[in-house]
C-alpha cells in the first residue's frame, strides 16, 4: 500500500482511506466469510477490523499494509469467538456460499473436494483461504499468520501433491487426505 | 537447455515465482511439461473454484466510511507527529546510542506471566524500550489490537510527581514489545517512564514497571535553537519554531497556517458559496490542505532523495493550524540545510454543478479552462480539462445529497487532466451535483528560506 496514501490519511484526509476499504474489502471479507462460514457476520467483523485500522494507522510501521490488515482481522475474529463462546454453533454451521454458476464443477467432485477441504489442518486450510479467496502472495500469507515463507510454500505444495496423487489414483474419498 | 521441470518448481511457475523466458519456452516445447503444467492448472481452477470470491457490495464501503471516526481531525493535532517519527526512526534506527546502568528488572504479577525490560536504547531524539514476556505460550500478540485503548497505560512520570501523556509508537511481535518514545517535546533531563498494562495477550492482570531515564549528559550535547523566524506571503504563514541538533539527529519543527486574512477570506469564500445551499450540502465544502515545499541538501550542497517529497498539513478553515516535526537526518549530521521554497495550499471554488445524466457529454468553463464532463460505460464518469491550466484539483459528486462516487482514479497525458469516478452501483443514473471542491495554489517565496543543520 502506498506510503503516501497512508500519510495522506494520517494527517486528517478521511476520504483517502476509501481507496483502502475498496482495495481490500473483497479479499477480507472473503478470507472472513471462509473462516466463519456466515457472510453477515464476516462483513461485520470486517467493517469493525477497518475501523481498527483506520484508528491505528499511525501505528503501522511499514511492511506489507495487507497482511497488517489481516491481522488485526484475525485479532478481531479471535475476540469476537472469545466473547461469543456460548454461541460457538454459530460458526459452525454449514457453509452458506453459493458457487457461482459461471463455475462448473461436477456436483460429486465439488462435494468431494469440499470434503477435502474440511480435512485440512486449521492452519493449512487458512493459507488455501488467503492464496485462493484473498489473492494473497506467498510473503503476505507469511506475514499475515507470523510463519516463516517456506513453511507456507511447503504447506500449499504438500497439500496440492497429496491432493493430486489421490486424484490420480482416483481417490478422493479424502481418507488419504487426512494430515 | 532447460532440464523438466519438478512438480515443486511448476507450482512456483504456475504461482508466478519464477519468472523465466527459457523455462517459458521449455514448457511449451516439451510434452511432459505442457502435459504436467495443464493437469496442475486444472487442479488450481478447481481449488479456485472452491473458494470463489465473496461479493462485496459498494454499500459496504459507504457503511465503513460512515462510521469513521468524526473527531479524527481533532485527534490529529496531538497525534500528527507520531506518525512522522514511525518513518524517521527507520532511518535513525542505526545510529543508537546503547545506555546502560538503567534497572532491569522483572515484573511479575498474579498471573504466570511475566514482563521484563530486554533492552533500553537512547538517543537525542527518541528512547526506545524493548520489553519481553515469559510464560505465555499462545498465538496472540502482546497488545491486541482490538483492546480498549484505555486498559494499558503508558506515561511519563517527572521527579515532582506530575504526570504526563507520552506519544508512542509500538511494535509487537508474539513475545515482545517495543516502544519508541519521541524526544523532540520533552524538555526535562530527569523522569520515569511508568509502564501499568491490565489487559495483555489474552490475560487480564496487573503488570507495573518504571523505568528512570537519565538525560542530562545527552542534554549537554543537544543544542536547541530557537528559530521563531516567521514569514507570510499571499495569506500563508510559515513559522520556525524550533531546531534540535544533537549528536545524532537534526530535528526540526514548523507550524503553517493560514494568516488571519487568509483564514477569514477562506470562511468568508465558503459562507458565500454554502448561503443557499440545504446543509447536508454544505459538507462538500470542508477540508484544505496546506503542503510545505522543502528540500533537505547536505554539506556539499547535494539535494537528498526523500521519500515523501512534501509534508502535508491539514488546515480547516476553522483558522485551524498545525505544526509538523520535521524527519531526522542523520545523513546531514556533518551539515547542511533545509531549503523552504514555498507552499501549497488549496481553496474552496464555487463550481457547482446540478445536472442530469441525459445532460452529458457537458463542458463548463472556469478561470478560462474548459472542462468536460462525460459518462464512460460502468458507471463510469470522467472529468478532464487542459493538463497546464487546470486549476480545479478535487471534485465531489452527490445524489440526493449522499456521496455518489466508490472510488476515483487520475490519470494525465499531454494535453489533458482525466479525473475518473466510479459510481455507487445502486444510484439511479437520474440527477446528480458535481462540486470543483478545491483548487490548488502555490505560494513561492522570493528566496528560499535556509535553515543550517549542524
């Protein structure tokens, strides 16, 4: 993110920061809505993590802006699971999202891979998020979850050749998948 | 020759890692690597396609801006030159001097974690204190972000027991934190820091620490010039406050404004344009910017790189002035000076303009400039106008008083000035405002004005 934009910010130019929030809403609601599995919810988590960001901006001490961002995110996420803990069916539930039509995807391989998915390690399963629905680089990913860039690059290549070689043999069941 | 590739260097080529022209063209000659390079992008699209992109709607964007902070401006004056020294100590960070025989000793308290001072460095312009926890295993940094901001306080204690705010900038990983605390202000030679936290991680408890600093022999060598040296033209006021050369940084601070003249013109320009408009209406009316010129050139007159070329203050037309710490420059330490050129601000304009969509293409005429206004497909509308005389610098679109426009881009070419909006998605293409909000003026002074770094 450009330095100068944030500086722009800082010094009282409150319009500026839409170009931020238009930047990143879609990827940070879509890293949210993932890890929630609730499209509401995770808007609401996202507006708030915006506000966090806008009132700490000054904080932020260069870096990747994005993975900055997606951190306070997950700060806020942690929060509100902390404060919601009674509630804990609400993330729970099954995943709302609808693919798009424009997708296609035999029904039974999606369901299949979506099982596989599911199988996936938390920590795994946030890196395929913040690749695939937030369009992250391999050095944001490291930054936004505090791990080193090969234990990223190994994560996702580890999971795709287990994915693959299961796919060859024509086995999806996601039994092989399993970490 | 390019040997094939593996599967793990394909990923990267696939993911764009390795950019290489001759692995490109291998790919495509050999029947193995095209073969292998497809049925892995096939794999990615079906991933892809499990995690499709969220729509997020351009409400959204009004939803957060709305609920901003309003008194962000208010803030800004005690907070503006926090944010300078976040990019100063980058550069100045090298240059610290190590301060030992300060107490470090370990905190603890009732719960199992416990906070201890690592490592305490000061220099003229900035202390920084590096503190670090043990007993606490999780995944949460020190100071959540998302903590009342009240819960963990941080001061500075001077030996008569008065009690003063401290600016602060953090930086946090999972077992450590630290502060760097800005000197420029603070005058005493003597006082405490007071670290009192309630809320750390995800712990609630009690963690107190003092640390005694002891400036005075960093004092001796730190000479402060009072520069009070203030110069006006064409209703800016530009004003030397002060000048700190220390053994480490050269600091500076400046206070703009606009002059009394200028400030009630300006309010007397928006009073005017603003008289007979409804008052949601009015807010498109809000907001000047004023920019210090400088160049920072060192001892053999060589003019240095600076990664923000002008600092900019905010002025309000409520006569609202703010003064700015300039960035340290440890690369001028043998000497030099600032060289101030001049000033930019901006003033209100009375370009207002209610029209409708079926109206466009439109063009209107200000301070002998034409400017076009068009729609362009996806509700996009363009504004553009001679590049060299262009004085509008900021627009403003509304319908039914609410601003119209998700997100604004410019571009320039040889001619011209494009000042593109995209339009909320769900306004009806019917009526609309268009506000020339400001146009920029530059105020040169006949001589630079020069300030020597020591």
């Amino acid at each position: 993110m450009n330095e100068q934009l944030i500086q722009k910010i800082i010094v009282g130019d409150q319009q500026a920061f839409r170009i931020i929030v238009d930047t990143y809403k879609q990827p940070l609601v879509g890293y949210l809505t993932y890890q929630t599995k609730n499209e509401e919810l995770a808007k609401d988590i996202a507006q708030e993590s915006f506000i966090k960001c806008y009132e700490n901006l000054s904080k932020f001490k260069g870096g990747s802006f994005k993975a900055w961002l997606f951190r306070i995110a997950i700060n806020q996420l942690i929060d509100f699971k902390r404060k919601n803990k009674e509630d804990a069916t609400l993330l729970e539930e099954t995943p709302s999202l609808d693919t798009p039509e424009s997708v296609i995807l035999a029904k039974e391989q999606k369901a299949v891979l979506q099982q596989w998915l599911k199988t996936l390690d938390d920590k795994t399963r946030q890196i395929f998020i913040l690749k695939y629905a937030s369009n992250c680089t391999y050095e944001e990913i490291a930054e936004t979850l505090n791990i080193p860039l090969t234990e990223v690059r190994n994560r996702l290549y580890r999971t795709k050749a287990r994915l693959r070689k299961s796919k060859l043999k024509g086995d999806m069941n996601g039994e092989l998948l399993i970490d | 020759m390019v040997n094939c590739l593996s599967i793990e260097e394909m990923y990267d080529f696939i993911d764009g890692r390795i950019k290489d022209e001759t692995m490109n063209m291998h790919i495509q000659s050999c029947t193995n690597c095209s073969a292998l390079c497809e049925e892995l992008l096939e794999s990615e699209h079906l991933i892809s396609a499990l995690l499709p992109p969220v729509i997020v709607e351009a409400t959204f964007t009004n939803q957060v801006m709305d609920q901003l902070p309003k008194e962000k401006t208010v803030l800004q004056k005690k907070r503006d030159w926090r944010a300078v020294f976040a990019t100063v100590f980058v550069t100045a960070a090298l240059l610290f001097l190590i301060f030992s025989g300060l107490q470090k000793e370990s905190i603890t308290s009732s719960s199992s974690v416990s906070i201890s001072v690592k490592d305490i460095k000061i220099t003229d312009a900035f202390i920084k204190v590096t503190l670090a926890t043990s007993g606490y295993n999780g995944d949460e940094f020190f100071f959540n972000e998302s903590n009342e901001d009240n819960v963990n306080d941080v001061a500075l204690i001077l030996p008569n027991g008065e009690r003063h705010s401290i600016g602060s900038f953090a930086e946090q990983s999972t077992n450590e934190i630290t502060y760097v605390f800005p000197l420029f202000d603070v005058t005493y030679p003597e006082f405490k820091l007071v670290f009192d936290f309630k809320h750390i991680y995800d712990i609630d408890g009690q963690w107190s620490l003092e640390i005694p600093i002891d400036r005075k022999e960093l004092l001796a060598r730190t000479e402060n010039v009072a520069l009070n040296s203030s110069f006006e033209k064409d209703g800016i006021d530009v004003n030397f406050i002060r000048a700190q050369h220390g053994p480490y940084n050269s600091l500076f601070k400046i206070e703009t404004k606009f002059s009394e003249d200028m400030a009630s013109f300006v309010e007397q320009q928006v009073a005017q344009y603003t008289a007979n408009l409804p008052l949601a209406e009015k807010d498109a009316y809000v907001g000047y910017n004023a920019q210090i010129l400088y160049d920072v050139i060192n001892e053999d007159g060589k003019t240095l790189k600076r990664t923000i070329p002008e600092d900019t203050i905010s002025i309000q037309n409520d006569r609202y002035a703010l003064t700015e710490t300039l960035s340290a420059y440890p690369s001028v330490q043998d000497g030099g000076h600032l060289s101030v050129v001049g000033a930019k601000f901006e003033l209100p304009t009375n370009v207002r303009h209610e029209l409708t969509f079926d109206q466009l293409p439109y063009s209107f005429t200000y301070k002998d400039t034409v400017y076009e206004v068009k729609l362009l497909p996806d509700q996009r509308l363009e504004i553009s106008s001679d590049t060299k005389t262009t004085a509008i610098s900021s627009w403003h679109i509304t319908v039914d008083h609410k601003t119209a426009w998700d997100t604004s881009q410019f571009r320039t070419d040889k001619q011209k000035k494009y000042t593109t909006f995209t339009l909320e998605k769900d306004i009806p293409l019917d009526s609309f405002i268009l506000y020339g909000q400001t146009e920029a003026k530059f105020v040169y002074f006949d001589e630079a004005i020069q300030i020597d770094i020591h």
